[in-house]
C-alpha cells in the first residue's frame, strides 16, 4: 500500500493504473475507520483493479467547530486498517493541499440539502458535495462506495453524479450495526459507557416505526409517535428529528409505498444518525 | 465530422480517443457560431488529437427568457462551420438530454459569481458553471478553450478548475473584434443597421481608459468618470456599469498593478459586453 499526501503523486498513480487497464474503486472516508469502512473497503477490494481509500476530515462540512476538532484522528491506525484489508492507496492529504485557498466553489443540492438533517447542519451537505465532487475529479474512480448509514449524503451524492454527469458509478452498502443494533460510527467513542447502553434505543425506535409500517399503518404521524414514545423511555436520549421519506426524500403524511424512516438524535454531546428501509405490508 | 447528440455515444467517442492516446481539445459553446468561435476551434484543431465543439443553448443560465428564446440557432450553419475548420466531434444535445429531470444540483462561485455581470443576471454565472462542470464530466477534456470577451466567466471557470480539481487545463484566447474593434459576439446579429454603427462607442471608451491609466492615472473613480463620458456622447447605448477590477476580479479605487477594465452596455434590447486588460503606466 502506497500512503500518498500529494495531488499530483496520486493523480499519476491513477494514471499508471489506467495504463494497465485497472477499474479503479474509492472509498471516501474522514478517518477513524471502523467495521462499516471495512465493508466498503471490500466491495472495493473484490471487485476493482486499484481499491483507493481517500482520508480527509473535510473541515467545510462541519457546521460546529468542536466536532470538527473533537473528530477522532489516528493515521497510524487507519493505516494499518486499510493495509490489512489490502488497499493499493490510501490518498491523506493535508487541508493545505485539498484547500490552498479557502474555498470560494462549491457544489450544492439546494433542495435535497436543506431537509432532515440539513435543516439542523446548515452548510454540512454543500460541503460533502464539493469535497465529494474534489476527490471524484483528483481519483476519477469507476466506482465509490457509500454507506447506507448516510442515507441522505448517499441520496445528495447520487443526484450530483446524475445531475453533473459524473462518470462515476455510486454503490451503496448496507449499515454495519454493532450486536445491539447500534448503526457503527466512529462518533460512538465518544459516548460515555452508560451512553453507550442507551443508543441502542435509536435503531429499537426504527424498527418500531418499520414493524408498525409493515403491519399497515399508513399514517405518517402515527408512526413518528411510536418512534417518539419509544425514545422518551430512555432519558439519555433527546431526539432531534425523525421523519418518514418517500424514495425522494421527501417528508410524507400518508405512507403509500416504501418509505425510509430516517431519525437524528442527541446522547450529551454526541450526535447520532440512523435510518431504514420500511417496506409497506398490506392493512 | 461526426455529429453527436448522445451522453453514451459521446462517451464511446472519447474512449476510442483515449485508446489511441489522443488528447481531447473542447471548446464549449451555444451555437450561433462566429469567427470569435473560430479562434478557439483552431487552437483546439491545432493543438489537439481530438477537437470537440459542443453546442448548447443552456437554459438555466438565462435570467431573461427573452434572451434565451431569441438567441440565434442554427444548427446546419454551425455544424458547416465546425466541418470547414476540421472538427471531429459536434455535440448538439437536446435540452432533455442535458436536463432529463430540473436542474437540481448547481456548481456556485458566490463571491465572484455576484459581481459586475452577476449583479445584473442573478443566477447566470451558477447556469453557466454548472453546465460547464457537466460538459468537462461528459467530454473529459485535456484542454478546454474560452474566450477572454467573457473575463469573468472565463474567471469563474479557472477557479471551479481549481477549487473543484477537474482535470482540465484551461486556454484562455483573445477577444476577436470587427475592424471598427466591436468585440464580434453572437448578439451583435440583432443590432439595426444604426445600432451597429453606434455599438464600437463601447470598445471605444475601454480604450480611451486603459490609455489614461497607461499615461499614469492611478484613480479608477477617474478613469470610469472618462468612460462615461465618452459612451455619453452616444445616445443609442446605454452604460450598465464599468469597473476597474485587479487579477481576482476585485474592484479598486487605487490603481496599482495592471487592471481590467470591463463593462457591459445596452443597445436597445440587446446587452453587449467589453472588456480590456490595461497596464498601468508610469506617472
């Protein structure tokens, strides 16, 4: 595996590969990897010719500056992660090399980015994009492998590759969940032990809201009542949103076809995201 | 020449390119093709193994529908144009090609995408960014060739290039002029025969300010007073505005290193624009 820090070093490692006729995979990460990286590395790993995983704490996507200081760093380990799992490159640059200048160009979704999440991280998706949208143009990978645990930032990333004719193919991978159901994250390190007991409430609460949808309630509200009523139990947890989207993402009232329920949720300073697919069962 | 209307059969095209190691040479246009055009298709011709024009009359960086539904097409003209000057590949897509579904995620350049021009054509630097992002994602140039008529486009697209990382070098190329020195520009077409003659004040008064400030002048409230009063002394136009800018496209009241003059004019219904690079000179 070849640790690569500069631009110009990884856009002629691409270029070798694609003199060897190699696809190439890329598996955009902030670090801290854990066992739902793991799952994209993989895919990459099996079914691309150079598996490049990018590590970049993208400072213009974070909406509050202790989290974006307080996000877990640690080169050495992830390095060791992606070596174990058989990437070719791992691209870490610095902020000086993504951002030489502050950034003045950005990519924006201005519909999709501004619900569910966005309404509580304003700036939070523009940034994904453009950072997203960079790394696309310094890799040009076939293909990138998101997880579903982002499901909006999967969402907003498939609609800017339609919409700007990205070549590149979107592969979304399923959330890896800890035995609990806890959704893997790595902002769950920072939950105290007994916070750690209550989170699992969050996905217990989903699939509530899935089991209720399944068994034929098509009343929107209904459901998100359940979803509440299930977290009031557990006092630890302050719930931010929780919202049932159709395939769009669009917020619904009456559930007509699948729906993704899709919920954000406080544990102290922590700030957890879950969702899931909930198919509709017959009344 | 091939003329090509599809996203997939254009990127057939540019991957038999890329097998026989040609480098690909765009020059993206809106049709209604001119010997400014011209100028960019030979470079590209001359300096490229595969010279792509591509011809689109971008919906969403009009702000005035007015403007989009008069704008000149003629499809058969331009694509004898492009055939004379030895292109190899016309991309002419239909707007439902461009645009299957609303345009809903934008390429923004706020701050200099809202000033000089952009101040009076809310939205058109973001349509103009936006498509060009597109267009660099479907052709994958080498190199792409614009005009310097169009400074501050030609701005916002050297700095998407570097803010977003496209892989792509772009050439700037002199305005071309009529021999009266009216900037040629497809909207020149819809000037009367008196409007025509009156159109070279515009030029005219750029060059009377990049003279002052090569004579010396260092106030740019000065230079701008002159420009004034050499296009009042033309009843038929009507000054939009004027501006001394410096390399980023700033605006300066003090003039200190080489400037820009740009400005941008009404005749009628038709709006023209100007620009000139002016060094400074000694007091």
């Amino acid at each position: 595996m070849e640790l690569v820090t500069s631009i110009p070093r990884l856009r002629e490692l691409i270029r070798d590969a694609r003199r060897l006729k190699l696809s190439i995979g890329c598996v955009p990460t902030m670090g801290a990897l854990h066992c739902g990286h793991g799952a994209l590395i993989e895919r990459a790993r099996a079914e691309c010719g150079l598996a490049v995983v990018t590590l970049f704490v993208n400072p213009i996507q974070f909406d509050r500056k202790d989290d974006y200081e307080q996000y877990a760093r640690d080169l050495e380990a992830d390095g060791a992660f992606c070596r174990q799992r058989g990437v070719d490159v791992l691209f870490a640059p610095s902020e000086a090399e993504m951002y030489p200048h502050p950034a003045a160009t950005f990519v924006d979704a201005p519909g999709l980015s501004d619900r569910l999440c966005g309404k509580f991280r304003p700036g939070h998706f523009r940034g994904v994009a453009t950072v997203v949208a960079k790394l696309f143009n310094i890799v040009q990978p076939d293909v990138a492998y998101f997880g579903e645990k982002d499901a909006q930032q999967l969402a907003i990333i498939r609609q800017m590759v339609a919409d700007l004719n990205f070549p590149v193919n979107i592969v979304a991978v399923p959330t890896v969940r800890e035995a609990d159901g806890l959704a893997v994250s790595s902002r769950n390190r920072r939950l105290s032990e007994k916070q750690r007991r209550a989170a699992p409430a969050l996905f217990r609460a989903l699939c509530e809201g899935r089991r209720l949808i399944g068994c034929g309630e098509r009343d929107a509200s209904k459901v998100k009542t359940v979803i509440r009523r299930v977290l009031a139990a557990e006092p630890a947890i302050r719930l931010e949103y929780a919202e049932i989207v159709d395939s769009h993402f669009e917020p619904v009232r009456h559930i007509e076809s699948d729906v993704r329920i899709m919920a954000a949720a406080w544990i102290g300073s922590t700030r957890l995201i879950d969702n899931l697919l909930a198919p509709v069962g017959e009344r």
